[in-house]
C-alpha cells in the first residue's frame, strides 16, 4: 500500500453539541484511507473525496503540531473523538506513532478521549490512554462477528476478534472504561441470534461495560459496489438477494431487525452490559481530578 504524507490545514472539526451516541465534541482524522479493507466500509463512498481509500494512506504529517495550536486555543473541554473515518491503529501506526503522539498532546491539555478501533496495537499507548482516563477516555472495539473466520472474509486485514477482545480485557485491567461498537451487523451475514449471543457474551467476559448496536448497515455508490464484489467472491448468490431486498437504499436494516434489538436488549441485562456508552461528565471529572 502506498503510504503519502500531506499537510493539513485543521485537525479538530466541532459539532456545537456533543451527539447523544458518542457524547463527542470534537472529531479528528490523522489518516485518510484505512489499511483494514472492511468489506462493508462506509468511507469508501464518494462524498468523502477519498479517492483510493483502499490503495493509498494520506498520513498527516504536520498533525501533532496543528493539534497542540488547536488545543491550546480551545475554551470548551469536550470529548475529542477519532477512529469513525480510518482505523487509527491501523499498521502503519506501530511505526509512525502518529496516535499515540496525538493522544500524549491530549493527555497534557486534559480533553477526554473516545477511540473507536479494531486493532490491539492502541495497548501501546496504555499509559498515555491512563493519565487521558483521569478526565474520561473510552476505546470501543469495533465487532460486527465474534468468528475469527468470518471476520478474516469481511473485514479481512484487520485483527482478528479474539485479539480485540484481548485488547479489551488487558485495558479493562487496567481500570479503562471499554466496549463494543457492534456495527454494522451485515444483512443474511451476521443477523441471527448465534452471532449476537456470541459478541454480548465475549464482550461481557472481556471486561465490556457497553456495547453499542446498529443491526444493518449503509449502502451507497463507491461503497456498494466494493461490497458487492467481496459479496461475489466469498459469499455467491448473496448480491442478488441484496439486490432484490435493498434496490438503490442507503438505510439497509436487517430484515428482523426489531426482533434481534429486543434479544440483544435482553442479553446486555442479563450478562449485566449497558447498552450505551455512559457519556463523559464535566462536572464529574472535575471532583475526580480534586481526589487524585
Ligand atoms: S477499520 Fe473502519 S475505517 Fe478501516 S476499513 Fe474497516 S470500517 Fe473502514
């Protein structure tokens, strides 16, 4: 894969409200491409003007110092968010170190942090990621299969699910609040009962406190025609049901998607797993930062 540095003008986008999913403020790409090649992955479409998302990394190379001038002229603390447009922790980062460099200028400004990966490399932040977790950091692992198998067919160059899950348990060792962002749960894939089960399950024994849900998945132009293709070559015969079931739609929920809300409901109480993430809270912060 090619590997590009440019320069970028801003590094902080801000929303005026923190978004009631993810609680985030602020959000920040220090990549542009992902190395994992989900087969499912939205940042494929074309209004992202990624133009080879699959071939080539635009690496940030003035990131750190944009960040600290951002963060320095920053009134409002707000949970900083990063992970929804690449993988931070793709492989490339074991030798850049460009996240782990970001979150050390975080960690110094006092922001609260939510990653959101499918790699165990973020472990090699640990200790920057504990002094972030004073204000409030959570990592969600992104699981939409608890198979190892068939994740190495949908997201095919990304660490495999046992590691994720590893990774959650050696931070929630560790005392770093960690869970899973289930999404997308692919239509005829992954949309049954087993698969469910599965993830609440490894989740809550992995440490998990949340897991969040999103039982079907977007389907768009660049998008749509690269998943078709991995739906050819791994699963024949399922583009046409796709085809027949979802036409030209964007919103692709799974067909029983109500009732496997009300089993994944179900399960996250009985395995004692919140389904949602427990938002970042100024004013608790502050009195936690008084007692440490
Ligand atoms: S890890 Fe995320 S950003 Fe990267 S290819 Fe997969 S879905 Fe896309």
């Amino acid at each position: 894969m090619k590997i590009t540095s440019i320069e970028a003008k801003t590094m902080l986008s801000h929303t005026k409200r923190p978004g009631p999913f993810f609680g985030q403020k602020y959000n920040m790409n220090l990549y542009r491409g992902c190395m994992h090649r989900c087969a499912y992955c939205d940042s494929r479409s074309e209004c992202y003007q990624i133009e080879d998302f699959d071939g080539e990394v635009l690496v940030k190379a003035n990131a750190i110092e944009l960040l600290r001038k951002e963060l320095a002229g920053k009134r409002v603390k707000g949970v900083i968010g990063f992970g929804s447009m690449n993988d931070p922790f793709m492989p490339i980062e074991a030798k850049l170190n460009l996240a782990g460099r970001a979150l050390a200028v975080i960690a110094e400004f006092g922001f609260p942090v939510h990653i959101i990966t499918k790699s165990d490399l973020v472990l090699k932040d640990l200790e920057t990621i504990k002094r972030i977790a004073r204000v409030y950091a959570t990592i969600s692992f992104t699981v939409t299969t608890a198979d190892d198998d068939l994740a190495s067919k949908v997201e095919p160059l990304a660490p495999r699910p046992s590691a994720r899950f590893a990774a959650m348990r050696a931070l929630a060792d560790n005392g770093i609040q960690t869970g899973v962002t289930m999404m997308p749960i692919l239509p005829f894939i992954e949309d049954n009962e087993t698969n469910i089960e599965a993830i609440v399950a490894r989740a809550a024994a992995s440490g998990a406190s949340y897991i969040l849900p999103s039982m079907g998945m977007s389907l768009r132009d660049r998008q749509r025609a690269y998943y078709y293709a991995e739906l050819d070559r791994h699963f024949p015969g399922l583009r046409e049901r796709y085809e027949r079931t979802y036409g030209e739609r964007y919103h692709c929920d799974v067909p029983r998607a109500k009732a496997l809300y009300a089993h994944f409901e179900a399960l996250c109480e009985s395995y004692g797993v919140a389904a949602q993430l427990p938002l970042y809270r100024p004013q608790a912060a502050k009195q936690l930062s008084f007692l440490t």
